[in-house]
C-alpha cells in the first residue's frame, strides 16, 4: 500500500513537472519536417553543450559548432556571435577570419566579444541570446568557472527557447556537470579522408560525433557518426569506409535497369 | 626662491610677491613658507573650471599671466538663467568664497578689461565702453610684461588712462606690439577668443537640484529623462548623435564624466539611457559621489543628419537596427574594444591580414582585400604563433615528421606544404633592405620568409605550423604553430 501511494506521488510529480517544464516548440514533432535537409536538422532556441576532451581539439569543437550554428543562420537572422575571454586567447587560439571564409561563413556575420571575467561571459551571452537578429551564440568555455552552474545553464536554456537564438557552450574534459542543455554532443577530430590527388595531405576536416544527451526527434536512431564537413555542410561518412578514410564509392544504380520497360538496354 | 603667494596677514607685514625669500624672513622671522606644488595647483584648478562649466558651456583658463591661471567664462546667453549678470556673478563669487577661497571677478565686454577688473579693481559689471573703468587700473592690468611695466613706470606713464590717445607709434617703437595689442584687446578693438577647455557641445539638456543627489539609480533616472528632451532637440533639427556624454557636477565643485559611443547615429532616448546604465555597471568602485550632485548635464556630440523613421511597411527586416542596439549594449557594458569583428587587410602575412577592428567604430571595407577563399586558412589562429620543436624534416623544404608543442609530442601522418608567404620587401624599412634595393631581402630570406605547413597527427587534429627563413639557412631553423584547423 505504501509503495503504491509512493509511485502515485511519484507520477503526479514527474506529470507536474512536464507540465512546468517550458518545452522549446516542437523538437520532437516538427523537426523532421519544418527543418532544411541535412544531416542534423536542428530547431532553433536550444541549449547546446559541445564537449571535446582535450583542449587540443579546440578546432574541432568551434568547426562543429559553427557547422550546426550556419544551419540555424535566416535572413533576418544573419548574426553569429563569439565569446571568449580574454586571457584564454592564448591557451585556445581566437577565431580566424580568412579560415572562417574558408571554411564556408560569411567573416561579415560573425562578431566576437572578448571579456574579461566569467561574469561579463555570461552577461554578454544572455545578453546576445536576447537580440532578435542572433542566430546563434557560441561560448568558449576554455576552463569550467563555478558561476556556470545548473542554474546558469537553466536560465539560458529558457530565455533561448523564448527568443529563438541557439546558444552554444563549448566545453572542454571529461567531466559532465548537471545542466539543462537540451543537446550535448560530444566531438573527436578524425584522420581526414583521402586528398584526390595527394593520399599523404589532409583534407576536409572530419569529426566522430556523439550525441550525449538528447535527440534530434522521437524515434530516431542515437546520433553516433563520422561526419565530414564539405561544401555542402555536413556528410556522413559510410560507416564500412572505416577511420583510415576509404570512402567506398557510391553504389551503381542496379534498381535503373530493373525499371526499364523494354529489354533493349540488356539486349545491347 | 621667492615669494609667489602671500596671504592677507603677510601682506599687512609688508610680505610681497617675487620678494626672494631670504628678506622676508629678515622681515617675518617667524614667517611659515611652503614649497609650491605646481602639479596639485594645476590640477585643482582644472577641477575648478570644470567645475564652472554649470554655469556656462565655454569655460576657459588664461595661463599667461597667473602661476596657475584665470578662469574666463563666456556668459554670452547664459546671465539670464540666474536672473541678471550681477546675481549671476554674486553667485559665482559666493559659492566659491563658501569654499574658503578669496575671489575677485568682474563681468565686462572683453576678456582683457574683465582681467584688468578682477585682478586690479573690484567687483564690478562694466558695460560696452570699458575706457573709463580701466582707466585708473595701474597699467600691469593689461597683462604686460615685467620689463614693459618698469619701462612705462621709468617714463611716468603709470595707469592705463594715460596710455588713451598717445602716439601710437612711438609707443610700438619702445614696447613693441604687444602693449597696443593688450591695450586693444582690452578696450575691445581687437576680438580675443578664448579657447573652451571642454569640447564645445551644441546639444545638451541639464537639469539643476535644490537639494544634491547621490544615488547611482537618481542619476541614471535623470540621464534617461534628460535622453528624452534632448532627443526631441534632435529630432527637431533631424540629426542623431553617436556619441553621449553625462556630465556630473559635485556640490565639491568637481566633475565626473561618462561617456557612451553608439555604432550608427541615433536619438533613441531608450538606448541612450540603457547604454548609460550598462557603463555604469562597467564603473564599479568608482563612482564616488561626494557631497552630493547638484546638477547634471547630457550632451550630444558626433552629429550626423537622421532622417525621420517610418515603421512598418517597408521595412526590411535584415536585423541590422537590433544588432546594432546589441553592440551598443555590450560596448557600454565590456567596453569599446570588446566587441570586434573582422576587417581584412591587404597584405599576406597572416596575422595582419585579418585585424579585430571595434564594431562600433567600424570603417569601410577595403575591397581588395578579400579573403581568398582558395587558400586553406586554420579556424583558430594563435594571438602570438607558439614555438614548436620539430626534429629535421627528411627532404629539404619537406614537411615536419612531428612536433613538441607544450611539452607534448604530436606525431604527423598526414601533411601537406609548403605553402610560401614571402617577406613584403615594400613594406620593409630601408635599412633592412641593403643596397640592391629589396631583391636582398627576398633572396636570402633574411629569416622573414615562412614556409606554412598543414599537419596533421594521429588523432586527427590539424595544425598550421610554419618554418621561419629558408631551408638550410641555420644550422637550427625555428618552427611555430600558428593555428588550427577545425
């Protein structure tokens, strides 16, 4: 009797708090379709966590995150915004504009601020999410400070899904706090695929990415993919190409000949 | 040493200035004498002209004559705001004697008939024709030099009512131009300006006190509805301004400014107050209102034509006026260098040819200097490149086998270069260039050419790094990373 009244109590909770919870509109229902084609298609006004474990794969991490944010970019939302602090340029390098072009983002578009303590970051951040005309918002989180708490991240996670910015903090170890990012990925660099013409140079850059926490839409098979970034933006490498970047060539079309009406094309 | 400042009891004992200091204190044995301290002097006494631009817009201080100054105010059109030019000068006058100092001024039509009057006459208000106030001032009233006063002083001519109707030209001949010229200045034959200490401001709002203000959230208050007034001047005139400044006035006549610069001109009084909120969240420890503010001024400046607004229809809806309000916000708040973007530059060196420009102040773009997207840049770029230790490279000009960067060896499997960026010989100074011109510098290399390599480890981490000078050049060349790829 007990562990039944108990149970009850425990299902009228989790009710309440569903119904509390302000769910961002539409990640599970209309992603799928509302969104471009692509490989993650996205709604705007999430909280992001993107994890690497080392402070090395700082590129990784910002290719990424810039990869899913220019998905998130709309005409009358043009704007990227970059945050660091100031005294961790150094240690993780800053944003580059002539790689920035290269890499397929209009160096125009995206704004950095640099500050000075862990406070102004998140000042500056909430400030950022708040302006109609930002798509999204990276913040590089070189070494984790105590003011990014849960709550933090809380009350990020509900001033995005009200104004529709993304934000995105990149987050550097293996530890994982509590947070209420509703996406945490977590990317690794990948040896590049094979150069055309030269086997021994790299070339696109080329992520294993994880979906920690989160999905992108119910009934979806967890993310956990190489991934290339191209022209194009993102491509999933073939799962049997393998880590050393043979990517199997795309299949002959074998259901063409079946739906010839005539045998003329086997008879020749 | 000699006296420079005496006080009234010293005076009475027959203590003057530029008396040297060894006959005084023949005089006053027990006279108390005090090292000047000219920098505090000066400093107090910019604070005091400060502080006298509540009282009018143009404040200026004569250096040429006093230790540390006169002060001059251009009242033109400002005496009705007391009431009358003798209130206003009574006023004046009064608070400052409040302070414990001894002040004299006068009011007239010309700065040097003002300065005659107030350091030798009394307190007084002279009118268009300043002839017969100053004509029994002693002629060190017109600003002269020692030499020259002696010289008129040897020749009888002892106050300046003397001096009207002489022979001009034999007075130019003893004591030079200058004499005529103070003598016009003063009678006012001769315009003399004066130059304001504060950056003249034609639009401004203020707002007086009866009783001071201290509180940071008063202040903000009445800068906001000071935003409003003045942007309806603005708007009047259909100009916006980019930059504000709010001027504090102490009740202990010291002023305190902030300044906020917005991106593009507006005269959104909105803006304006929440720009001035968010720098004084940047201000901290440092407001210190003292006794009190008894009166505030917001001025406008870097004016430019605005034109009026419509909403709704035609808008476009590109973001651009809501960008424009988030930089404001975080350029008041982190200040002005915080908020960057990138400008690009015509040049190859790499870390020059992108420059983190303030996006408030934000320049043309130079259209040849856009980015060639063909060229494989890194996504994060090193503010100053790192050395790396690289063991040799197996072929000349060949790529790096590994490296050692903070203390932690990476393995290259892949890589690919060199990419060569050359030393721009016409921008380097002529002495590094030698006698055959730049052809020198670009062909020994000189340590300035690099050899830019993409490298990446195991892990698949993608490094930019670069040899500095050629191949061979040194027995050790010099590797640094430069950035990452993403």
């Amino acid at each position: 009797m007990q562990g039944l009244s108990k149970h009850q109590t425990l299902q009228d909770l989790r009710t309440r708090i569903q119904a509390l919870e302000k769910r961002p509109p539409g990640l599970e229902e209309n992603a799928v379709a509302a969104g471009k084609p692509g490989l993650f298609t996205l709604p705007s006004g999430l909280l992001h966590e993107v994890f690497t474990d080392l402070l090395g794969n700082a590129g990784a991490a910002l290719g990424f995150s810039l990869g899913l944010a220019r998905e998130l970019v709309r005409p009358e939302r043009p704007a990227i915004l970059y945050l660091q602090l100031l005294h961790e340029a150094q240690e993780l390098g800053t944003p580059y504009g002539a790689g920035i072009a290269t890499f397929g983002l209009d160096p125009a578009n995206l704004i950095f601020c640099r500050v000075e303590t862990p406070i102004e970051l998140l000042w500056a951040a909430e400030e950022a999410i708040g302006c109609p005309a930002v798509a999204a918002v990276l913040v590089d989180v070189g070494a984790a400070f105590t003011a990014l708490d849960f709550t933090a991240s809380r009350r990020f996670a509900l001033r995005c899904s009200d104004t529709g910015s993304s934000l995105f903090l990149l987050r550097y170890g293996l530890g994982r706090e509590a947070s209420a990012a509703r996406l945490r990925w977590h990317v690794e660099p990948v040896l590049s695929g094979k150069a055309p013409f030269d086997a021994r140079a790299p070339t696109e850059p080329r992520w294993q990415v994880n979906l920690e926490k989160g999905t992108l839409g119910l009934g979806r098979a967890p993310v956990d993919l190489i991934v290339d970034w191209t022209q194009n933006g993102f491509e999933r490498v073939d799962a049997g190409a393998g880590a050393d970047g043979l990517q199997a060539p795309a299949p002959l079309s074998g259901a063409a000949f079946a739906a010839l009406g005539d045998r003329l094309s086997e008879a020749s | 040493m000699r006296i420079v400042a005496a006080d009234a009891r010293a005076s009475r004992q027959g203590i003057f200035v530029s008396q040297s200091l060894s006959d005084a204190k023949a005089i006053v044995p027990d006279l108390e004498a005090r090292e000047i301290d000219r920098g505090f002097l000066a400093s107090a006494f910019a604070d005091f002209a400060n502080w006298h631009s509540n009282a009018s817009p143009i404040v200026s201080v004569l250096t040429d004559q006093a230790q540390w100054g006169d002060l001059v105010l251009d009242i033109e059109g400002v005496s009705h705001l007391f009431g009358s030019e003798a209130i206003m000068l009574e006023t004046l006058m009064d608070r400052l004697a409040e302070l414990g100092f001894t002040v004299n001024g006068a009011i007239a039509s010309t700065v040097g008939a003002a300065w005659a009057l107030a350091n030798h006459g009394a307190a007084q208000i002279v009118g268009e024709d300043a002839r017969q106030a100053l004509a029994n001032l002693p002629v060190a009233a017109l600003r002269l030099h020692e030499e020259q006063i002696a010289g008129l002083r040897h020749l009888g001519l002892k106050s300046i009512g003397q001096l009207y109707g002489r022979d001009r030209r034999s007075l130019q001949a003893r004591f030079g131009t200058s004499l005529l010229l103070r003598l016009d200045q003063a009678l006012g034959f001769v315009e003399e300006r004066v130059t304001p200490r504060l950056p003249l401001v034609d639009h401004y709002a203020e707002r007086r006190f009866a009783e001071p203000i201290a509180l940071m959230d008063d202040v903000l208050m009445t800068a906001r509805d000071l935003g409003f007034q003045l942007a309806a001047r603005l708007e009047r005139e259909g100009v916006g301004a980019q930059a504000f400044h709010l001027f504090l006035y102490r009740v202990d006549h010291k002023v305190m400014t902030l300044s906020v610069n917005a991106g593009r001109a507006t005269r959104d009084a909105a803006h304006i107050g929440r720009l001035f909120a968010h720098r004084v969240d940047r201000l901290q420890g440092e407001y210190d209102a003292g006794f009190g503010i008894d009166m505030i001024r917001l001025a406008a400046s870097s004016l430019s034509p605005l034109a009026q607004h419509q909403i709704g229809a035609f808008e476009s809806a590109d973001g651009a006026a809501d960008l424009d309000r988030l930089y404001d916000r975080m350029a008041s708040r982190l200040g002005p260098l915080a908020v960057v973007h990138s400008k690009f530059v015509n040049t190859h060196i790499p870390e020059q040819a992108v420059e983190l420009e303030p996006i408030i102040a934000r320049t043309e773009d130079d259209p040849q200097a856009t980015p060639d997207r063909s060229l494989r840049r890194p996504l994060r770029l090193l503010p100053a490149p790192e050395p790396v230790t690289v063991a040799f490279a197996e072929v000349p000009d060949g790529p790096p086998p590994n490296m050692i960067w903070r203390r932690v060896r990476y393995r290259f499997v892949k890589t690919s270069g060199p990419e060569r960026i050359g030393v721009e010989w016409w921008s380097l100074p002529e002495a590094m260039l030698g006698p055959s011109g730049g052809d020198k510098a670009v062909n020994d290399g000189s340590g300035l050419t690099r050899d830019y390599y993409i490298a990446e480890d195991e892990s698949g981490r993608r490094f930019w790094l670069f040899r500095e000078g050629w191949y061979g050049e040194g027995a050790f060349p010099r590797w640094f990373l430069q950035g990452f790829f993403g």
